[in-house]
C-alpha cells in the first residue's frame, strides 16, 4: 500500500497531512529516510518509523465501551451525543460503528469496531449469539414468567426465541424485582417489550455479555478500551 495511506490509516492525519510529514522527512522505510508519499510499503513486512518510532500496521480495530445512559447508538448525529463522541482524538476514526444497538437509556456492553465482517457475525439472527442483560423491574417477576418467556413471547405478531430468565431478587414491598435474561436476537426494544408483556416495566436497563465475552468489572461507565486478543477470539468463536 501506498506509504501515505499507511499513515493515514494508522492515525497520524488526513492523506493530505501525512503526505507534509512525509515531505519533511519524519518518515523511514526499513531504516531509510523516505520523502515520496507514493512509496510502497508492505505492511505486514516493513520497519516504517515516524520520529523513529516504529508504527505496527493495525487494519481493524475492536474496543470494548461501556455505554453509560443518555448517549445514542449511532456514529453522528446533529442533536444527540454519540457512543462514538466519547472517544479520544487519538483513538476515534471515520470507519468505526457500534455493532447493534443500544436503547438511550440502556447501559453497559457496547462492541466499537471497523470490521462489518465480525459485526454481521454477531448481529445475524441465524447465529443466535447470545445477549445477557441485567435489569429493574417495576413489578413481581414470577416463576410463570420465566416459564413463559423459555417458550417464546408473541411481540406484535411476532414470536420471539425461547429466552431464559433469571429472578435475582424480589422486593415483595417495593413491587421491585432484578432479573437477569439471555436472548438469543436482538430484537428493537426486545427486553422492555418481553418484560411488558407479562404486564411489568424495566426501569433500568444493562447489557453485560455478548457471545462468550462479559463486560468487564473495571472497566467505568463512559470508558472504553481495545479488546486483547483472548478477548477478540471469545467473542469471534460463539459468532
Ligand atoms: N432490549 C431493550 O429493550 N433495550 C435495549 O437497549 C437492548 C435490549
């Protein structure tokens, strides 16, 4: 690939401001001092340093973000805070998208990347990759529920896979109840309209797993980090 592409793609500014960087010399190829933007390089092979650093070619890029509530699934928008708005300058990039969506108000897992191949592996309805949310309940959840979403909800004429759902805890006083419920879609508003149609209401809303991967303990409301490569492999083995 071209050298200035390279530079591009790996951060360092537009085509037009890696070409200037390339211009003043900041740039080597296996060693040598290359002023030609149009150079190749093979970026899998090649030693290509800025300022002597040396710069490892990276084409996808995976991070894991947990959602806080009040930011939109999406990449822009005019009125709402995006999901991608909360990255750094220096980690954001054009090519990045959620994979699958997140209500508003929903919280937690929240897989950032460029690579649509893995993100239609996750999302595809055959794949039955499996979504773990936690959530507050208005109401007493019962052990008829759970019998009742094992066999498949009707959601608007639709019916839903078996999902399986977890009673946590029950505040008989409170009218409160904590859940747990794995899906294996990913249906629009699917938890709140399963929990509404056995005549309760998710008050609060997290996703905590996707395929074989779980959100991770420390990582804060609002952070993100890049996946490890054990990270990627789990979530890439149940997609
Ligand atoms: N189900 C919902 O109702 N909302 C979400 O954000 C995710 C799943």
């Amino acid at each position: 690939m071209r050298l200035d592409k390279f530079l591009a793609d790996m951060g360092y500014g537009s085509r037009k401001e890696v070409k200037q960087l390339i211009k003043k010399g900041l740039v080597t190829v296996n060693g040598q001092v290359i002023k030609s933007d149009k150079a190749q390089v093979l970026e899998t092979q090649d030693t290509v340093c800025f300022e002597g650093e040396p710069i490892v070619y990276q084409s996808q890029f995976y991070y894991l973000l947990n959602k806080p509530a009040g930011v939109i699934s999406a990449t822009v928008d005019s009125y709402e805070e995006t999901v991608l708005d909360l990255f750094s300058e220096e980690a954001f990039r054009e090519d990045l998208f959620p994979v699958g969506r997140l209500d508003k108000d929903t919280e937690g897992f929240l897989l950032i990347t460029n690579d649509g191949g893995l993100a239609h592996q996750l999302l595809s309805p055959k794949k039955h990759v499996e979504k773990e949310y936690y959530a507050q309940v208005e109401g007493i959840m019962t052990a008829e529920d759970q019998k009742t979403f094992a066999k498949g909800i009707k959601l608007d004429g639709e019916w839903t896979l078996p999902a399986e759902l977890q009673i946590l805890n029950v505040d008989e006083e409170e009218t409160r109840s904590e859940i747990k419920l794995i899906l294996h879609e990913g249906k629009f508003h699917q938890v709140k309209r399963m929990v509404q149609a056995v005549g309760k209401e998710v008050v609060y809303l997290k996703r905590i797993r996707m395929g074989g991967l779980s959100l991770p303990d420390d990582l804060a409301l609002g952070e993100y980090r890049e996946l490890t490569p054990e990270e990627l492999a789990k979530l890439q083995e149940r997609g």
